[in-house]
C-alpha cells in the first residue's frame, strides 16, 4: 500500500446515532477494537451488496471488530431522519450508524463514492481505504492480519459490539416492492421485509395466502399471459432480489420453480445463455415484453430478458440493454448507460418498455425499431440531478423513482420514490405533472380493473405505499396538480484540479496471499468518460490499466468524470507468488462520479482508492 506514514482517524460527526440506545460513539472509547467504517447511502443497490458482504465479516469477528456505517445521503429525502430509521430497518442493518446528512465525516475521510470502507487499527490509526464491492475476502484478511499483530502488541481489546437493537415493530406487511394483479380483482404483492409473497383480497387487506419458501427481500412480481402460464405450468415470476433469481409460482399448489440464477452475485457484469447457470445481480422489476421476461438488473444498470421454455432447464437469458456503465446515454440498447433500473411497464401496443431509472432519476423506455433496440430518455439529467419540478419534461425533475405505470389513456404513472408522489408524464405533449403527493415512498403501482357494476373505466391506482406498509387506493383526478419545486444537485465537495493534462491513477494492492494474474494479459481494465462529454479531450474509453492521462478542456470550467474500474486478483503461492492454474480469484470493482471544478495552478493528478492506503 503506498502509505509513507501513519494516519490517525478523523473523529465520527454527525447529527446522531442509530442502532446505539441513543448512545453516541467516539474513536476513543473504541480504541483497541478493530474498526470499519461502511459509508453508504440507502439508494445505493451497490451499498446493498456490501451490507450483505459484511454479514458474515461482523460475525467472524464479533469480539474484535466493531463495524459503523457512516450514512451520507446523496438524495435529499435520505437526508430524513425517520427515511434514514426506516432504511436501516428495511435493510436489517445490525450495527451503529451515524447520520452524516452534512457529509462532515465524509470530507473528513475524503470519501469519493459509495460504498467506500475504511479500516481503523486498535491504535486509532487508518491501514486501508476500499471502494465499490468485492472486498469481503480481503477484509477478513486483513482483520486476520490486525488481531494477530495487536494481539501480540497488547494493544487489541476483546467485547462485546455496541449495536442495540431497535423495538421491533409489527405490521402485516413491512416495506412491501411491487405489486400485481389477478383477474378476479385479488392483489400479489412482495412483503419485502417479511420476505413473503402475499395474496391479498381485493380490500387490500384480507389475505389469501401467503408464500414463504426461501425468498430474500423479493420485489418485481410479474403475472403471465394465460397462455405462456399454461405452457410452462406456473402463473406469477417473481425477482427474488438479494438471493440473485427469478423465480415462478404456481398459484394453485403453491410450488415454487426456480427460473434463473445460480443463487451467487453475478461479477462480471454481462452473461447469456443457460437460465439456471448464469449469475445475476439484484433483480429489481419484471415484465413481460417481445415474449420475454424483461428483467431490471439494478445491480449492473442493465436490462436482461428471460426466454421461458417449456423445461426450466432450458431456459436461456441475455443482456437486452446496457454496458453495465452508470449513467444517461441513449441511443443503441447495447451502447446505452442504465442506472439502478427499477420499474417496469410495457405501452398498450407492446412496442415500448417503460423504465423507471431510479439513480438518475429519470424515465426512460426501450423501444422496438427496424434498427433494433433504442434507449430514450423522456425526464431526467443524470446521476445527481434531481427534484420535484412539473412543466415540459426536458426540464422536470423527480427524485429517485422505484416504478412505473401504464395508464388507460396511454400516459405514464412514475411512483417517485423519494418525493412521496405521484407524476404522470404525457407522451402526446411531453409534460409531466402530479396526481398524489404526501405517501410515504410509493415504489409501484397497478391500475385496477374494473368490475361489473364499477363505471370508473380504470381509473384508480393502487399504490404500494412502502414506507407506511400498505396499499392504498388513489383516484386519479381529472385535472392533475402542476408543482414547480426546487431543483437539487447532489451535494459534494468538487475536486480542484488543473486544466490540461491530468494523471489518473486508481491504486490498487491485493490482499495478502493473491496476486494479480498476468497470465492472460492486464487483469485490469478502466473505463472513463465525462458529463459534459466535451470535459474530456482525449483519455474517454475503455482500456487495460490503472493509469490514464486525461486532457481536460479548460472552456468547460467543470463538470463529472465517471471512472469505473475493475481489477482481478487471484490466490497465489505465498512464496514465488506463482498463480496455479486453478486458483481461486476474487473481482474488485467500483464506479466514481467525480465532481471537478478546473484550476489554473491546481493538482494535475486524480489519485482514487479501489484498494489502497
């Protein structure tokens, strides 16, 4: 690691505490402990994987290590403190956490990203600083290495973890995702955090049934054309999110298939072929779309379609849109940048996917031409714009949205998210206006169906309202509201750097024991590119390496560099530091959104951890 000297930790600040008692923390009373600090923020499906990557970390050294997730909120509805109470419940987070809505303890550690991860020694001292996921291996690796040496020192103090558990609350369901349904008028819905389906009557109270079999926070719940149900023998997909599957349901014994999914975190952000497999990464939605199962990889900012055979076993899937960057770019599906898909809906005429693209805040669609597939973006900006602003879409804004609707006159519903709203975008005038506003994180929404004595021709929603644990019908008006609200940026310290020519350098040291594996050429690859594209002279693209010289146009005053990097070690011998051909390896992989600011005078150099010091 390139560290020259030793750096003490910066001390924890923040607004309060959650998961202590309301007890607050300090370096010095933890002084002989390991520590690590998880900066995260709640939309973040990235800061998700990491959670669960630490699990089994927070266990294996329950007496030794204290891990703390420091919350600092790209959106401003994270910034809440009841949203944030609610998220470390959804997400069964069972550590402290400190509220950082200033970001005070961010600047202080120089995070650049989430999820970041610093590592404190029992000596008050930082020995690593980890970005992005992948790194669980290598933690405990680590750790390993520091109580062994601490222990030898005198200097590690063993006991108990300073996590409280919080009241555990009841409601019948807890942060339901999606919802559908049937043709009797009945409701699916996914009860998150119960991990449970429930079948619920038309009251939307009443249940049914509920389906318990080994889900793990299940979201997208999708019901198959009668047909395609009577092919393959089940009737409901379901995207069981952090188990990384899809899976159907058949309805009338209640027997689960598995679909697609080996059950592990996909990696390598791309895969086709065989359904059972291939590796997926946080199912989000599902749809039925050109007689497929449209899947929203949240995960890797992808869209990917299920092909269901009549035998599971030959089920076969394959990226249908997205390279797996972050970001807004339109255009060709395979060349389109995705963030965090996670609604879907498909136009009356099946010829448009509607994508609710929640980390750019945007709506998008993917649509069917004789070119092929075409990415379009009607709202949004990018990845840290966001806001409540009704009016022509190219200059609306939402926050964060989780779904999206198609209604009966051929507009678009948006469940947004983190503004507790409502919006309806018109495609025939391009406008986007409100039609509720005041729930409590609405993440989707089915129009009802009309019964036999019921003329409302369809016009009420039912709302998975999830932060308040239920479903709620709304009418729709028959003028909807115009809100010209606030326009927000993501708030984070720009980077000062000079115009010109500017080193990047993205460090990157493997654990000990692995090393990387140069038998198959560079293990590494970085790709960058820029908002505005014309920030970037010349260093945009993709190539091996950690190393780049890029050229910034100094007319462009500022703007982001998105740096997305990935890097493969593998288990080698202690000794020669030979690799043998069956090694095991491990993938390391982050995506930076940098906000610079240009400089005459400033640093010509970026320096970014991936794994370093």
């Amino acid at each position: 690691m390139r560290a020259s000297h030793r750096l003490k930790a910066p001390p924890l600040v923040g607004r309060g505490w959650l998961n202590t008692a309301g007890a607050a923390l300090s370096l010095e009373e933890l002084r002989g402990r390991i520590v690590v600090l998880d900066f995260w923020t709640f939309c973040c499906v990235n800061c998700l994987h990491v959670l669960d990557e630490l699990r089994p970390l927070e266990e294996k050294f329950s007496d030794s290590l204290v891990l703390i997730g420091v919350h600092s909120p790209k959106f401003e509805h994270e910034a809440d403190p009841d949203a944030l109470a609610a998220a470390v419940e959804r997400y069964s987070v069972h550590h402290p956490v400190l509220d950082d809505p200033d970001l005070i303890t961010w600047q202080a550690y120089t995070a650049r990203a989430w999820p970041t991860l610093v590592v404190i020694d029992p000596e008050g001292y930082i020995v690593a600083s980890m970005s992005g996921e992948g790194h669980a291996h290598g933690l405990a690796v680590l750790v390993e290495e520091l109580v062994a040496e601490h222990t030898a020192k005198g200097t590690l103090r063993r006991g108990d973890s300073p996590y409280a558990a919080p009241p555990a609350p009841e409601t019948a369901l807890r942060f339901p995702g999606k919802a559908a349904v049937l043709d009797d008028g009945s409701f699916l819905v996914s009860d998150t955090a119960h991990h449970e389906l429930v079948w619920l009557e038309p009251d939307l109270v009443t249940e049914r049934r509920r389906f318990t079999e080994d889900l793990a926070e299940p979201q997208g719940v999708l019901v198959l054309p009668t047909a395609t149900g009577d092919r393959v023998g089940y009737d409901v997909v379901v995207a069981d999110s952090v188990h990384h599957q899809v899976k159907g349901l058949r309805l009338a014994d209640g027997e689960w298939i598995l679909l697609a999914g080996t059950g592990r975190q996909l990696r390598e952000r791309s895969g086709s072929g065989p359904a059972l497999k291939q590796d997926l990464s946080t199912p989000w939605d599902l749809a039925w779309f050109i007689d497929r199962v449209v899947i929203a990889m949240a995960g890797t900012h992808q869209l990917w379609a299920l092909h269901l055979a009549t035998d599971p076993q030959d089920n076969t899937v394959a990226v249908l849109g997205g390279t797996s960057a972050e970001g807004i770019r339109d255009g060709a599906a395979d060349e389109a940048w995705f963030a965090q898909p996670s609604g879907l809906a498909v136009s009356p005429d099946g010829s448009r996917l509607w994508v609710a693209d929640s980390e750019t805040s945007a709506l998008r669609s993917l649509d069917v031409t004789d070119e092929g597939f075409v990415v379009t973006t009607h709202v949004g900006q990018g990845l840290f714009d966001f806001g409540h602003r009704d009016g022509p879409a190219d200059q609306a804004l939402l926050q964060h949205p989780l779904g999206v609707t198609v209604l009966p006159d051929g507009s678009v519903a948006i469940s947004d998210t983190y503004n507790g709203a409502i919006r309806r975008f018109d495609p025939a005038t391009s406008e986007v206006s409100t039609l509720a506003h005041g729930l409590l994180e609405p993440s989707d929404a089915v129009v009802e169906q009309s019964g036999p004595d019921d003329d409302s021709d369809g016009s009420v929603l039912v709302v998975v309202e999830s932060a308040a644990h239920q479903l709620v019908r709304i009418p729709l008006p028959d003028k909807a509201q115009r809100v010209d609200g606030l326009a927000h940026q993501t708030q984070r310290p720009r980077t000062e750097v000079a115009p010109g020519a500017l080193t990047l350098t993205v460090h990157f040291t493997p654990p000990t024991g692995q090393k990387l594996d140069h038998r198959y050429g560079d293990p590494t690859r970085l790709m960058v590119s820029a908002t505005p594209e014309g920030l970037l002279r010349d260093g945009a693209g993709s190539a091996q390496g950690l190393t780049r010289t890029l050229v910034l146009d100094p007319a462009a005053g500022d703007g982001v560099l998105h740096i997305s990097v990935r890097a493969a070690s593998c288990d080698g011998d202690p000794v020669t530091g030979e690799v043998p051909d069956h090694a095991a390896c491990h993938l390391y992989q982050q995506d930076w959104g940098i906000p610079v600011v240009l400089v005459d005078g400033a640093t010509d150099r970026l320096d970014l951890d991936l794994r370093g010091a």
